[in-house]
C-alpha cells in the first residue's frame, strides 16, 4: 500500500502576482520581515531577434508561487544532524522546533530555499503545510487565501491524474534531486524558458 503523500498544485497561468498567498502565510504565522515560507517569483526574459532587417521578440513573464515542496525525498531531513526534521505519515515534512539547534545545515542542504533561520528563537523555520488546519480538515491559508484559486492542494496521486506531473519550471532545480511534492499548470511561456534569458525580477523583504 502506497504512503499518503499530501502536495501542493500551482497553476502559473492563472497567477496573478497578487501574492495574497504570501501575506496570509506571514498573518497567520506572525513571521518577521524577511522571513518567507512562501514567494511568489515573477520571471521574465527574452530578447529581440532580428531576420532580415526586422526587429521581433521573444519577451515574456509569469509568476510562481513556492514554498517548502514536502518531499518524497526531502534532502533536508537527511542532513539534520538533531532529527528536528521530521515527516509525518501524510507526508507532510515538519520542525520539532525542541530539538533543532539551529545549525542551517537544512537550509544548506534545501535546493527550494525553503528553510529559514529564525533569529529570536534560534531554530530553523519552514511552511508545515498549516497541518494545524489539515488536521481540522481545513484548507492551508495560503491555499484558502488564493483569488485566482492557482494554488490547491490534496493528495500527490490525485493531483497528478486531474493536472499531469509537471513539477519543475524555471527557476526550479531539476526534480530528480528531492522529488518534489509539487504539480504545476505552466504558464504558456514557461516551458521554453530553458535556455532562455530568464531571470527573477523581485527581490523583496515582505
């Protein structure tokens, strides 16, 4: 019988850049400036190409929204030295904040940026998934906060059969390495953006 494997969907082509996500992340976790479990990215890129004297471009941009991806095989949990990093049986991928001594060798080891040291208490911090409302049957805030409604969540297998197993666009890093609990709709640009010049356009202190 397979494990439960809780994950996040994400359609890019229906992402506004509200980052209405982000904040209701921040308000219901009370986080610091700076410290971000999720981010909304806005890429863009492309450049003019001429053929014959004429100027055409190949210029785009959309938005990913990204926080901690609970993986199958989270990279973060095989670095802490403390057993801190934990996942539970819903694969959901969790901090027991007594035992973490805030070494940041997770954050090291994180190839999604996903852990963030927390300067007053002196322990790592990442998104939960809100298991707090999971385990009410409650959506996670973030997902509940969307407008668009480009973010859901439910079970990885179920996400896969409705909306494919596209799991990595640009910016991402190749999937192979933790096996993100992630599927994303991409937004029409995003898949040739691979030898593109694409870039991130934010950088922000929220």
């Amino acid at each position: 019988m397979k494990k439960k494997q809780y994950a996040f969907y994400f359609d890019s082509s229906s992402c506004s850049g509200c980052k209405a996500c982000q904040v209701a992340c921040k308000d219901k976790h009370d986080l610091d400036v700076g410290m971000l479990w999720r981010r909304v990215y806005e890429v863009g890129g492309g450049d003019w190409i001429e053929h014959n004297n004429v100027f055409t471009h190949n210029v785009f941009a959309y938005n990913l929204s990204i926080s901690c991806n609970h993986c199958e095989n989270p990279s973060c949990v095989a670095a802490c030295p403390s057993k801190a990093l934990q996942k539970r049986k819903d694969g959901i991928v969790f901090i027991d904040e007594e035992k973490c001594i805030g070494c940041k060798y997770c954050a090291w080891a994180c190839p999604y940026d996903a852990l963030k040291y927390d300067t007053k208490k002196g322990v790592m911090s990442k998104c939960h998934f809100c298991y707090d409302n999971i385990d009410k049957v409650e959506k996670p805030t973030c997902v509940a906060a969307c407008p668009m409604r480009a973010l859901e969540f439910g079970e990885l297998s179920e996400l896969k059969k409705r909306y494919g197993s596209v799991n990595e666009i640009y910016p991402l890093p190749e999937s192979s390495l933790t096996n993100p609990s992630i599927v994303i709709t991409p937004h029409r640009d995003a898949v040739s953006t691979k030898g593109s010049k694409a870039s991130i356009s934010n950088t922000e202190k929220l």
